[in-house]
C-alpha cells in the first residue's frame, strides 16, 4: 500500500484505541479564557494567512491559544488530527478527498488557499533547470518530477499539464521529496523536474529556473487548492471551538489577502527564506469562500489517474 494509505490507516487505530480518551480534545487552557490549539501546518507560504492571524491576535480574541507545527504535507497531517496531536490541520484538498473514500471521518471546516489562476502568475508550478531540454509540459513525459506527496495533488495535476500539452502522463516517473529539499535536489541532478511552490519556487528561479507548467492553472480556473479541517469528533464535542477557529481563520484570509508586504513579512517567521526571495514570491489568492466546482474538477481527475481507487469522494460530507 502506499505510504499515505498506511499512514491513513494507523491513524484510524489510534483513533479506536484512544476513543476513550481526550485524543480529540484540546489541550488545557494556557491561561484563564485561553484555549490551546495546535494546527498542523506545512512551511510553505499558503499557511502565511494563520501565522498572520495570530500575530494580528485574530485567535486570541476569540479564546484560542494558538500553536502550529509542521509536516511534510496532508497526508501525513490527516493522521495527526485524528490521533489528536492536532486539533485542526492544513491539507491539500486531495489528501481529504483519499481520506475520506477511506472512511476517515473528517471535513473541511475553513478555506486554506487557491490558485490565482494567471498563468506565468501563479504560486506553483513544474519548474526545471536553466540548461535542461524541457521545455513546454509535454516533454515532462518519460522523466524524473518531484512531488512533496506521491499519488496526490501534485501528479495529479502534472498529469494535466501533460495531456492538455499533448504528451503522454503515465510515462512520467514521480519522486517524492519535501519542498524544502526541492531546489537543492533538482540543482544536483536527482530529477528532471520539480512541482515547487512558494517560496521554494522562487528560490528555484534564483538558481536560474525556469518553469514549463503552471498545472494549478491547467488543472482548474481559480483552483482551490488546500484548505483547514478538523476531525468530525471535535466539531460534535466541541462545535463552539470550531466555530471560533473558522471565524478567526476568515479574518486572517481577508487580512493576509489586503497585506501583501506582511504576508511576506510573517513568511520569515517561520521559514529560513531571506527577505530578496521573499519579496521576489508571487502570492496565491486566500478567499474565504470554497471553489466547489474546481475540487469537483480535482476529484474526477484523481479518480481518472487511480489516486482514489475504486471509490468515488463523497463532497457533500467532506465540504461545509
């Protein structure tokens, strides 16, 4: 099974085998009023709108104590959240819907971050080497491309970047590799290609890359991309927490997508990014409302390319 998979189904344990616990509650107060709440996160800028919010104190006015950490990407988050180990995580809309046609009882509870649907303007795209003989999506066919997560949003959408291109997607060969490591691993050579966003994308184009598919673009007009979501055990034990979350979540996108040059500012917090690079990064839109039909998109694709095996996700029950 692949490694998503395994991990979706050792946290389905540790769910059962916790059920009697406190997993899904949160931790105690940090002070008087205060609740914490851990979020797992990915360093990457699409998170840049929570780190914000609660510098602006977006969570702390609404009693939340807000904590983040990171992961590798959703499918590796989805089981913290039902562990316990968060309360709310950051997933690519993709890892959801794999969870979700797995029984995972989980769902969306606030927007995360979209595409801005430009292409030669977005904050992701297939990036490859100065000197390299790609040079359009469809001689990505036959090659090496790096994603953060295997069977997920990334392939998925490269896909599509290949076949609206004319090329052949099953003979692309995916590796999978963190974001951060991206730059330097398809500097030395380790692939042909790599599926970069913000703001390892940029380092990428200041080692003098470049970038031969937008795939968030070709995959679906203002994509939503990933979004921030909760285990269906909290929101019954504590829906007024989850209320207060998703509130201080809307105003943190609102005021992110209003503060660019903060934006950009907070990204340093928590990454190792300098400020040339950070400035140099294409912001992705951070709207509050859901794209529904361009995940629809994301789901017939990924059924189309076998990521969801023989099941179909059922949106209803994952979307608000």
């Amino acid at each position: 099974m692949r490694r998503s998979f395994a991990l979706l189904s050792v946290a389905a344990a540790l769910v059962g085998a916790t059920a009697c616990g406190s997993s899904d509650s949160p931790s105690t107060p940090a002070d008087e009023g205060s609740t914490k709440v851990t979020v797992g996160v990915i360093p990457i800028v699409d998170v840049a709108p929570i780190y914000l919010g609660k510098e602006k104190g977006f969570f702390a006015s609404r009693g939340i104590d807000l904590v983040m950490e990171s992961g590798q990407g959703g499918a590796a988050i989805v089981p913290g959240v039902l562990s316990g180990q968060f309360q709310f995580g950051f997933s690519n809309v993709t890892s959801l819907m794999i969870a979700q046609t797995k029984g995972v009882p989980i769902k969306v509870v606030a927007n995360g971050v979209a595409s801005t649907g430009e292409e030669g303007a977005d904050f992701g795209g297939v990036a490859v080497r100065a000197d390299s003989p790609i040079q359009s999506a469809k001689d990505l066919a036959g090659k090496k491309v790096a994603v953060n997560t295997l069977q997920n949003i990334g392939d998925t959408t490269v896909r599509e970047s290949v076949r609206k291109a004319g090329g052949d997607p099953s003979t692309i060969s995916f590796v999978e590799i963190g974001f951060p490591q991206m730059p330097a691993a398809l500097a030395g050579g380790q692939v042909d290609a790599a599926w970069v966003v913000e703001p390892s994308l940029s380092v990428v184009k200041s080692q003098g890359g470049r970038v031969v598919a937008w795939n968030y673009v070709d995959a679906a007009p203002d994509l939503t991309v990933a979004t921030y979501f909760a285990s269906t055990k909290l929101m019954q034990e504590n829906a007024d927490l989850v209320r207060r979350f998703t509130e201080a979540m809307n105003e943190s996108l609102t005021y992110a997508a209003a503060h660019g040059d903060e934006v950009r500012q907070v990204l340093g917090t928590y990454t190792q990014i300098d400020q040339k690079t950070r400035d140099a990064m294409t912001l992705p839109q951070w709207p509050t409302e859901i794209n529904k039909a361009s995940i629809e998109t994301l789901a017939t694709l990924g059924k189309n390319d076998g990521v969801f095996g023989d099941k179909t996700p059922d949106l209803t029950a994952l979307l608000p």
